[in-house]
C-alpha cells in the first residue's frame, strides 16, 4: 500500500438492501431468506429486497405476484420507514465521529470527505475499514459497501464493483484509467437522455470523453455538462455538501388502488396530500402560494398549477385550491397515483397584513393540531374524512436528509 497522503481523497457509503437487511435483523429467523420490502401489507411491488432474493431473480420495481412465481418461498414484508429512517440517523451520526464533512446522498448512502483526516486515522483504505465497522455498529448489524477515491463520481462508481459487503479502492491517480472502458450511463447522474446526447457524438464509455470538447456539453447543459465531462476522467470537481439547501418545492405523492374512479376515495386522498403539505410547511416556518396538483393515470398525467391570491400554508386553503383544480382536469378516468407540490416555498411573513383578513385563532388552532400529531403521530388530529385515508404507509423521498426540512417522512 502506497502511504503517501492522496491529495483528495472521498469515501462514500453504500448501505447494501438497505431496508431488507433491516427487515433481516430485526427478525432473525429471515435470516439467510428472500425477503422483499412492500409499500404495506397492500403492496403489490417490491421496493427492495435482500440478495438472496435478488438470485432468484427478483428485481427492484417488480410486483409482488412475479417475485413470488420466481421465489416461492419469498417473504413479504411491509415498509417500515420511520425505523429505516431511525437507523439511518444512527449511521450517518456515527460517521461524523471519522469526519464532520458528511454529505448524507440518500437515506442508505453517504459521501464522506476524509483529505484532512490522513494525519490523524491514516491512509484513506484504513480510514475505510473504519467505516464499515462505524456502520455495522451504529446500526446493530446492517452491512455496507464502500468506493474510496479522489473524487465523488469514482467513489460511487467504485462502490458498486463489489457487492454486497465489498471495499474498492481507486486510487486518483488511476481512475481515469480504470474508468476508460466503463459505460458513460454507469455514473451516477448520467441518465438515458443525456446518454442518448453523449451517444449521438460517439460518447459510449468514459474513455470517448475526451475526444469531445467540453464547449459541447457547456453549451447544452450548462455548468452540470462541464461537471461530466471532468467526471468521466475521475476528476469530478464537485465538493462532499455537508449543508441542506433551502427547499425548490414541497411535496408528498401517494400511489392509489390501481385505475380508482371513486371521486370520494380521490377526494380523501387529496386531502390527505394537501394536509401533509400543510404540515411541512408550517413545521419549517414556511408558506407557498403556487402549486402542483396531479392524477397519474394510464396514459399519463392530468395536473395543473395554481396559485392562491397570497402565500399560505392553510391545510383548508390548498385544500380547496387542488379541489377545484382536480375537479376541472379529471373525467372519469382510473387514477393510480396522486401528487401535491407546494412549488414556491419561502419564509412565512408573520407580520399582520391590513389588506387581507387574517384569522390568529385559525393559526393557533393549527399549531395546537401540529403539536399533538407531532407527539402522538401523523394525523393522530385530522378532519373526519381522513379516517377513510389508505392504509399504505408514508414513503422515504429520495432527498432524504436525516436533519432540517428533508428528514419528513
């Protein structure tokens, strides 16, 4: 091992089946089993599974009936998103103790920059090993991947080469090397269509990068194309991100009983949606006066954006608004999936305003009902048609973060 101080050097932090390998511990008799995490007891696809599951051959994103004729013995087990959340917070806490610079990727992944901690815990590999027993103590058992490199981009990419429970390094020096014959769309952030755009001026895999002009992906994508055309040669300028950036939108979706034409069952479902939005938005102090209302059917999206005459975060007030917005845009058809969106948050201007009436007991009202769902659970205080709402269990965003307005479930 060459022990000379790389000059950048990240690690990042891939839990492996995350929410399965919790499922797994928690219940120590699924053990060693395919076990396959659902949105509830209802759900009918498989959010994740563990890897004996996966040499069956089932798959992330498959429905629960296929899983089972592949793997008979398959075990079904309904999400539990507050304690995949709690073990994170745990996780993350811990990898704080190795560097304050975390930047937590998702709920089951973590960037961690380690440069100014090889005088103090030694080469990057060893500050690694570090990691992975951080994990499986902070979490009581739960097994991870790790990438070591110079910059983000090939730590992620490294991190997948050896799973489940592997440690690829790839020292900086190499990784424009070791990254040549790989895929363009196997970094992460590289996506079909700009993969379709690579692919069109004879960018197939990362070593075809420099061959094209930066100018090229500036121009097209801005800053974001500069950003991939260092990343494909390892040089990924991007810092590790330890801050959580003001919220750009807020906003729940729920999937719905497949192809539902209940205007009742929608109508609660909206509900539900806008009294989540409500919610988030007076925890963080914040209000929002557009918004996106949508129904995902099979052909595709029936939405709109509206706005309300001022800034709120009145469950009643986006309630109406997305009543009346659904009411215009939905016929008839099956709905599978209903989304809301406050689209502009900002700070909330607690100041009164003489020109448009306002209601203080309304306000005091809601605060009351926040604190008492906040101490006794999510809409333990809710208007009457809520005790209608599905019984499918909140969802972990993708941005999750385990602090600050993203942690909400």
């Amino acid at each position: 091992m060459n022990l000379t101080p790389w000059q950048r050097a990240i690690i990042l932090v891939d839990m492996n089946a995350f929410f399965a390998s919790i499922e797994q511990m928690d219940r120590p008799e699924w053990q060693g089993r395919a076990v396959g995490v659902t949105n509830g007891k209802r759900g009918t696809c498989v959010i994740t599974c563990s890897y004996e599951a996966r040499a069956w051959g089932v798959k992330t994103g498959m429905r629960l009936k296929e899983a089972r004729k592949l793997c008979p013995d398959f075990i079904q087990a309904p999400a539990r998103p507050e304690r995949y959340a709690q073990v994170s917070r745990q996780i993350m806490e811990a990898l704080t103790e190795i560097t304050p610079e975390v930047e937590v990727f998702s709920v089951d992944e973590a960037f961690l920059d380690v440069t100014h901690c090889q005088s103090l815990w030694g080469h990057p590999e060893t500050m690694a090993q570090m990691v992975k027993q951080k994990v499986y103590e902070a979490s009581g058992g739960v097994l991870c991947s790790i990438g070591v490199s110079g910059d983000k981009t090939t730590a992620k990419y490294a991190a997948k080469l050896n799973k489940p429970n592997g440690l690829t390094v790839i020292p900086p020096w190499e990784a424009k090397a070791r990254l040549a014959d790989a895929p363009v769309t196997a970094l992460c952030g590289i996506a079909r269509g700009i993969g379709r755009f690579l692919a069109e001026r004879g960018v197939i895999t990362c070593g075809d990068m420099e061959k094209l002009p930066i100018s090229v992906l500036a121009r097209r994508f801005g800053n974001p194309g500069r950003r991939i055309w260092y990343m494909a040669q390892g040089l990924d300028p991007e810092p590790v991100i330890t801050t959580v950036a003001p919220p750009k939108s807020v906003g729940p979706g729920k999937v719905m009983p497949p192809a539902t034409k209940d205007e009742n069952i929608i109508l609660t479902f909206l509900l539900h949606m806008c009294a989540k939005v409500g919610a988030r938005l007076r925890k963080y102090n914040l209000q929002a006066r557009h918004f996106f209302f949508g129904l995902r059917t099979q052909e595709g999206w029936l939405a709109a954006k509206p706005r309300l005459s001022k800034p709120s975060s009145d469950t009643q007030e986006i309630y109406r608004l997305g009543e009346a917005t659904i009411r215009a845009v939905w016929k008839g058809e099956g709905v599978h999936q209903i989304q809301v969106t406050a689209l502009d948050p900002q700070p909330a201007n607690r100041q009164p305003d003489f020109f448009i009436n306002s209601d203080p007991k309304r306000d005091e009202m809601y605060q009351a009902v926040d604190r008492i769902n906040e101490r006794f659970g999510e809409l333990a205080l809710a208007p009457a048609r809520l005790l209608n709402r599905s019984d499918m269990p909140n969802v972990i965003s993708p941005a999750w973060k385990p602090d600050g307005h993203r942690q909400t479930i």
